[in-house]
C-alpha cells in the first residue's frame, strides 16, 4: 500500500494592494462620516448648558469632634520608636546575643546580608522605600525566637504586604510545612516546618514562623528548636505581637 506523500505547506497568503485599498475606503468613510455629522450639527440651535451654580451648602453646627489621642493614632504610634511595638522577652528568657543590628535596630545593609543574595536584596529594597527596621530576641533552653518589624515608605508601592507575600511564598516552598491564617491580620500566615534540618556533629533544627502586615509595616517571626515546634507556639507569638500594632 502506497503511503500518501505529506501535503505541502500552506503558503501564507500575503498582504496585498486589495486590502490596503480596502482599508484606504473604510478611513475615507469614517472622514465622510464625521464631516456630515459636523454640517448637522451646525445647522442646530446651540443646546443651552445648565448652570453653573450650585446650591449653598449650610455649615454643620456644633462642637468638632476632638482629635485622637496618640494612644488612640495608629500613624502616631508607629512613627514614634519602633522598638517600642516589638513583644518584651518572657521572664525567665536570656537576652539573645547573636541579634544583628545596633541597639535593637537593623539598618538597610544589615537587613539585606541576612539573605543569600545580599547585594540583589538591598537593591530590592531601596525600590521598595525601606525605611527602618526593629529587631528582638530571646533564648529560652534550646529554643530561640527573633522577630522583626520593618517599615517602609510606601509613597509608591504597598511593599510591606510585597514582604509577606514573598515570605509566604517560600515558607509555603518547603516540604513538610503546615500553615494556618493568623486570625485579624486579613494575609497573615503562620506555618510550622515538621521537618527538622540536620548536619554531622549538631542537634536536628526544626522550625516555624509568621509573617503579617498592618500599614506600612511588615511583621517577620521566627522560632527555632531542637524538637517540633507546636502550632499553639507560632501563632501566640503572632496575635501577640500584631495586637502591638
């Protein structure tokens, strides 16, 4: 049985003057068109405009409502010292002293060499209008917590929930991980990695974390341990320190 040779290509068909004089007909109606309507138009009695004033608005009475107090401003609140909205160590939890930072604050390049790609992240960052960041920590036994607060211009862009989306989107990376909404945070995420991280000569490192924004601050947690770390653990961090803002 003979095989039927493959049919050939189609040639495209090209472009050609038919249609360029076709498209040339189409643009000199639309012209005809609009002239006709212009010779219509002037033909009419100019339509009367309404007028231009406007009712006189009476004044409301009475005394104005008093300005919020500073405890009552947010924007007060978080323009004042940042470290201050941060969550105060547990009693009985040593102070941490590998924190990075001068006096519990992170400045842009100290922010920026705490990832892999530093010089690419503190570019990232000056687009995005960083402003400032807090930093604390506690140890308590084997167990260690971190928490940042960074705060961001945001006369362009909203970059604080920018920064939750991208810790969302690698917390969420990892296998192993369970996560749950932090209720009242509207995107906040808390997630607990049930797979610990293992090296020759160390203990096993397990892990969780939450991320969150309020305004024009992005709210990071971290918490670290020798065994699993509990959902309960994560998430009282998280209220806890979003009731702060």
């Amino acid at each position: 049985m003979e095989v039927p040779e493959p049919a050939e290509p189609t040639a495209r068909r090209r472009r050609g003057r038919t249609t360029l004089l076709i498209a040339g007909a189409a643009v000199l109606g639309v012209v005809a068109g609009t002239c006709v309507g212009y010779l219509v138009q002037a033909d009419r009695e100019p339509t009367k405009l309404p007028s231009l004033s406007q009712p006189v608005l009476t004044q409301a009475k009475g005394p104005a409502p008093e300005p919020l107090s500073a405890a009552q401003d947010r924007q007060v609140k978080v323009d004042g010292d940042l470290r201050k909205l941060l969550l105060k160590k547990p009693g009985g939890a040593k102070e941490a002293d590998w924190l990075t930072g001068d006096d519990g604050w992170m400045d842009l390049g100290t922010y920026a060499d705490s990832y892999e790609e530093p010089g690419d992240m503190f570019g990232e960052l000056v687009g995005d209008e960083f402003r400032r960041a807090a930093v604390t920590g506690w140890e308590s036994g084997n167990q260690t917590v971190e928490i940042r607060l960074l705060q961001f211009r945001q006369e362009e862009s909203g970059a604080a929930a920018d920064v939750v989306d991208n810790n969302e989107y690698w917390a969420d990376a990892e296998s192993g991980t369970d996560s749950w909404s932090v209720p009242g945070t509207g995107e906040g995420m808390a997630y607990v990695h049930t797979k610990p991280k293992t090296e020759a000569g160390y203990l096993p490192q397990y892990s969780a974390e939450a991320t969150a924004s309020r305004g024009d601050i992005a709210v990071e947690i971290w918490v670290y341990d020798t065994k699993p770390i509990p959902k309960a653990k994560i998430m009282d961090l998280a209220k806890r320190q979003m009731e702060r803002l």
